[in-house]
C-alpha cells in the first residue's frame, strides 16, 4: 500500500499505524505476527525481522553456531521471515546460508543481503559470492550498501531483475551524512526498499526520508532500531512505564521496536538476534496492539526526557 505525504501526515495527527493494519492482527496477541505490505508488489512481510551485524560475523566453531542455530529455528517457529545480512558482516552470510540450508527453512523465508564494493566486475564477484554463501538461486532482495557506487551496482542489480535472481532492488544507508545523496537517489531512482538508520532516539529520518519513502512507494526496513545499544543504556535500572500495557509493550526492547513498525511507512525493523530468548521478545513487538499516534509522541517525549 503506497502512502501519500498528506496521508502520512493525517496519520501523524490522528489514528496512527492502526489505521493501516487489519484489526484482527491487532487485537490478536498470541495470533500471527503483524504483517505489512510492500507497496511495489503488495506481498506481505512480518514488521520485525533479524539482523546479523555483530554476532554473525566471526562465527568459525560448531559451539558459536549452536545458538545461532537454534535462533533461527525459533525465528521461523514463531513465524519469522526476514532476515538482512551483507558480505561486509564477516561470517554472516555463510553462517546464514548453512543454518538455513541445514534446517531446510529457505522457502519460508525472505533472505537480504547487499552489494558494498567499488567497480562493476567486483561487484558481479562479490554478488556471485553472496548467492554461493547463502546457498540459494535467487535472493528477495539486494540493496546498494551505503550509496557505494549507487549508479553501476543498481544497473547490475535490475538486470539481474530481470533476469530473475533478484527479486527486489534497493538502497541502504546508517549515516546521517549520506541523508542528502540518500533522499536524490530516491527521488531519482525506482527503488522496491529502501534501509535506514531510525530509532526513538535517532529519529531525523523520520523527518523527510521516510515520508519520502512513502510518496515514492518504497518499502522502509529499520536498521540499528536499539540505536546501537544507546537506548538500552538510557533506560537501565528504569521500569517500564505502566501506560506501556496500553499498547501491550510488556519489554524495553518491545518499547522501542513497537515505535518504530507502528509508523505508517515502515515495513520491518531488523533487530539483531542471536539468541532465541532475543527471538521471542523482539518478534512479540510484532503482535498485539500498536501505539497511536499520540502515543508515540508520549513515547518520544518519554525517552527525551530520561
């Protein structure tokens, strides 16, 4: 569902994300995760996915790849799809591609990776690379990482579109530096997604890149949605606050995630997870009630005022 820019914004002042999401998934705590469309083909995709920077990436042992392997076995019991990785994230992609391969889940899921290297024939190597390691003829989505040589990778990856190995095409940005040649290229470009930095304490691409996001019809997937660990460390040793429940928010981690997929615009957030208790919690942001509007302005003044 492509949203516009006046609609985004009678979303801001109104009803919220609840608007746009069927009651039945809303109301539905122990149902199925909260699912959202993506406006250029109309597929649904669960609103909290996982991330493997950090803990996927220096994985050599069958004893670090134990707990790996039973996170993504939960992830896929509980109804998870997404999963993001990179050919920069170390081990990541291979680590992905064996899990998957040994627990025989690839069709249930929805594998990103990224393209992040100068130059068109290190870039056809390093995208040939991604699809031997994680271990599948075609991937659902490949996104330009941080704006690397935007313009070559993107005409490889719509060719290989076409081809049907790459399902969909985007960009990818953690940088608030890049946020003006960010915002160009999409106005330029036809983009299925779009990735950005965006937590409740870093909220500037909320501002233009989001809402532009949605004017283009551009899926929006979340990364560092804990605001690399500075959120955590803002509410240690602090409750939740009671009103929390109204949202049915009974974590931090589902605080700050609900925040984020309840906005009209956002697809998925990608939380990293590497244990299957990090699982549960985060993929529990995905059912229940959503904050409104007005709740996640009390959300936001909240966290500006720890």
């Amino acid at each position: 569902m492509q949203l516009s820019r006046r609609e985004l914004l009678k979303a801001g002042i109104g009803v919220g994300a609840s608007l746009f999401l069927p009651s039945t998934n809303l109301l539905a705590q122990a149902g199925p995760l909260i699912q959202k469309k993506i406006p250029s083909t109309g597929e649904s995709l669960p609103i909290v996915g996982l991330g493997t920077a950090r803990r996927y990436e220096a994985v050599t042992t069958e004893a670090e790849r134990a707990p790996l392997r039973e996170t993504l076995r939960e992830f896929k019991a509980l109804g998870g799809k997404v999963i993001d990785s990179s050919p920069t994230y170390g081990t990541a992609e291979q680590v992905v591609g064996d899990l998957v391969s040994e627990l025989k889940i690839r069709d249930s899921l929805f594998i990103a990776t990224k393209v992040s290297i100068s130059g068109r024939d290190a870039g056809l190597k390093q995208l040939e690379q991604s699809f031997k390691r994680l271990q599948t003829p075609k991937i659902d989505l490949i996104a330009v990482h941080n704006l690397r040589d935007t313009q070559t990778h993107l005409r490889t990856l719509r060719e290989w579109q076409q081809q049907g190995r790459i399902r969909y095409v985007g960009i990818t940005t953690s940088f608030d530096n890049q946020y003006r040649d960010f915002e160009q290229t999409m106005k330029a470009e036809k983009l299925d997604f779009i990735q950005v930095d965006h937590a409740l304490d870093n909220r500037d691409a909320g501002e233009r890149i989001i809402p532009l996001a949605a004017d283009r019809g551009m899926a929006v997937m979340i990364n560092l949605p804990f605001g690399r660990g500075r959120l955590f460390n803002a509410v240690q040793g602090k409750k939740l606050p009671e009103w929390a429940g109204e949202f049915d928010c009974k974590t931090w981690p589902q605080f700050f995630l609900k925040y984020l997929v309840s906005h009209p615009a956002v697809t998925c957030a990608i939380p990293g997870m590497a244990k299957t208790e990090y699982v549960r919690d985060n993929l529990a942001a995905a059912r229940g009630r959503l904050p409104d509007a007005a709740m996640r302005r009390r959300m936001e003044n909240f966290i500006d005022g720890v």
